[in-house]
C-alpha cells in the first residue's frame, strides 16, 4: 500500500474513533448529570468540527462538518427558545456568523472536486439537504429571536408541531386535491397533449388551425376557468381536474410539437429508403427524439397540476381539499395550519418533479444534457 494512503487511511481511523469515544463518553455523562440539550448539542457539534480536521477526503471532511454545524445550529435553537434576551445581545450574533461560516467551508468542500468522489447521490442530496436545514435555521433564529407574531410569521418548529398534530387532516386534503384532482388531470392533459400533438404534426391544416388556438386558450386565467368547470362538472373533484386538464394540455401540446419536428433529417430519409412506415418512423426515430421535450413539458405540468387544483378549490369544494383548507384557515387567522398545507403542497409538488427528473435522466440519458450533468 502506498504510504501516504495508508497514513491518510491512519488518521481517518484515528479521528473517527477518537469522535465515536468522546461522543459516546459524552453522552453517557449527560445521561449521569441531565445536562441540557442546549449545552450537549453545542458540545457534539464542536467535537465533530474537531475531529473532521483529521479526515483527509475533502468531501468526507466537509460532510462531518455539515454535521456537526446542524447539531450546533439545533443547539442555538433550543437556547434562543429558552432565553429572555433573544437576539438583542451582541454574542448570539457572533455565534450565528460563526455558524454561518461553518457551513459554508462544509458545503463548498462537499462540491471541492477530489480524486476519490463521494456517490453522485450522496453529493446531490446532501447539499440542498444541509442548505435548505440551514435556511428553516435562519427562520426560526429571526422569528424566535426578533419576537415575530406568529399571526405574521410562524416558526418552522410550530409548523411542524401542526403537520404532526394534524396528520389525518392533511392526508385526506392531500388525497382530495393531489390524488384524485391533479394527478387524473395530469394523466389526462398531458396525454391528450401528446396524442394531439402527433395529430398535429401528421396535418398541416393542423398545426396551421389548432396551435394558434391553443396559445390563446392557454393564456386564459385560472380564476375565470374554474368556475366554469366547477358549474359543469360540480363541485367534487371532478371540475378540478377538469380544470388541470385544460391546464396541463397546451404545454405538452406546444413541448411534443416541437419535440417531434428535431428528428435529424439523414436519419429520416434512411428509415424512408429503407420502407419504413409512418408508425415505424415515429416510435423508432421522431418519439425518441423528442423524449427530452416531453419531459420538459411534464415537469412543467406537474407544477401548474397541483396549483390548479388548488386554486380551483377556491370556487367550490366539499370541505376537503388543500385549496379548501387554505381559504377556510385563513378566515380563522390559523396561520400555522396555513403554512403546514403549503409545506405539503410544496414537498408533494417537489417530490413529483423530482420522480419526473428521476424517469427523465433514465429514458434519456444519451443526450448531452444528461451526460454532462
């Protein structure tokens, strides 16, 4: 093995077991004397930072490190919470810039290029994972600090006591406007966007009638459209997923039409001199190729999907839905409540644009926006 590997191996080893003992001891003694959790996490946390200086691997340094300035961050929190200056006195400020720095140096050595990369994964999770944690920090540092009424600005810490709290709740409003409204509209939208779309790009008188049409009706408004649908198809579900599909149906038209029309032109009149039909061409050829403007058309749908249904539920609803549940809180000043439904649209819509970039980096990995992410 070569030296310098082998102490770089020795010294990783070192640091990590002098961290598990001192972590280990530490914890056992709080256990013995009940020290807060104020004093404990500030204490592991600056355990972690030191022992990281002893990890050679920048990125595996800077992971430690995230780690132990979230302990240290939660630390603060739980101190800002339990004391009467807040923020007034000059020494939390300082605290906070150090944090600050902290997780700076960790974020910018967990993307510092190294000869032996951690999992592309692991690096794409953690860094939006370790900056947004620090952003709900800052939050809650200036709104338990500074002394925010709640009614103007609730704490992350209240809005997630309300998710917890309100569990059922939100599922049943998650099921009403996500699982039932937006996803059957989506279902519908965009596939009759696509099939239009491949309607559209065998007739010119097509293309030439239907997509200035579409350009018009897409610009329409959702407030003028709901209530519309809400008087046709009544006030279930059903007029909110009417309304995402007429949401939902222009993008994928316009993305697939243009999508279907970036075939190279030697590849065409090969598969042409060849006999190959139509069908052969467009499943073959044109669809691939237009595989990353599909794409780019369902991930913008599967935003304007879940704010459709939404806002939809503003103009009539049974008394679920996310919409529904946002537009009677309010009413009630209920602002936690308020932030939790938005915390969850927020999470589902990401989750479901990131399911869609997941798929999309599978099915069309040959391109070269793809290969050099």
């Amino acid at each position: 093995m070569n030296p310098k590997m082998k102490r770089m191996g020795d010294s990783w080893l070192a640091g990590l077991a002098g961290l598990v003992a001192f972590t280990t001891g530490f914890l056992l003694w709080r256990e013995q004397m009940n020290v807060p959790v104020s004093v404990t996490l500030p204490t592991l946390a600056l355990s972690i930072v030191t022992a990281s200086t002893l990890i050679p691997h920048p990125q595996l340094r800077g992971l430690s490190v995230a780690i132990g300035a979230m302990m240290g961050c939660g630390g603060f929190v739980v101190w800002l919470q339990s004391s009467t200056h807040g923020l007034m006195a000059s020494t939390p400020w300082v605290i906070l810039l150090g944090l600050g720095l902290v997780v700076w140096y960790a974020l910018a050595s967990l993307v510092t290029p190294a000869k032996t990369q951690l999992p592309n994964v692991l690096r794409r999770f953690c860094v939006p994972l370790f900056f947004g944690l620090w952003l709900l920090f800052l939050w809650q540092m200036l709104v338990t600090g500074l002394s925010i009424p709640e009614v103007l600005l609730p704490a992350p810490t209240l809005i997630g006591q309300t998710l917890l709290s309100n569990g059922p709740t939100l599922w049943a409003d998650f099921q009403q406007t996500f699982i039932k409204a937006s996803l059957s509209g989506f279902a519908l939208g965009s596939g009759s966007g696509l099939l239009i779309a491949i309607a559209v790009d065998r007739n010119d008188f097509l293309r030439r009638g239907l997509l200035p049409l579409g350009n018009f009706v897409s610009a329409l408004p959702i407030v003028g459209i709901a209530p519309i649908m809400v008087m046709w198809f009544g006030f279930d579900w059903q007029s909110k997923s009417a309304v995402v599909t007429v949401m939902t149906f222009f993008p994928m038209l316009t993305g697939a039409t243009i999508g279907l029309a970036t075939a190279p032109r030697d590849q065409l009149d090969l598969m042409r001199s060849y006999g190959a039909s139509y069908l052969q061409v467009l499943l073959r050829l044109r669809l691939f190729h237009a595989m990353p403007f599909i794409f780019n058309a369902l991930k913008i749908n599967a935003t304007l999907s879940l704010i459709g249904a939404i806002v939809a539920e503003f103009f009539g609803t049974p008394i679920v839905g996310m919409g529904f549940r946002i537009s009677a809180e309010i009413g009630r000043l209920n602002m936690d409540m308020i932030w939790a439904t938005i915390a969850v649209a927020a999470a589902t819509g990401s989750a479901f644009y990131g399911l869609l970039a997941l798929v999309e980096r599978r099915m069309t990995f040959w391109h070269p926006s793809i290969r050099q992410g």
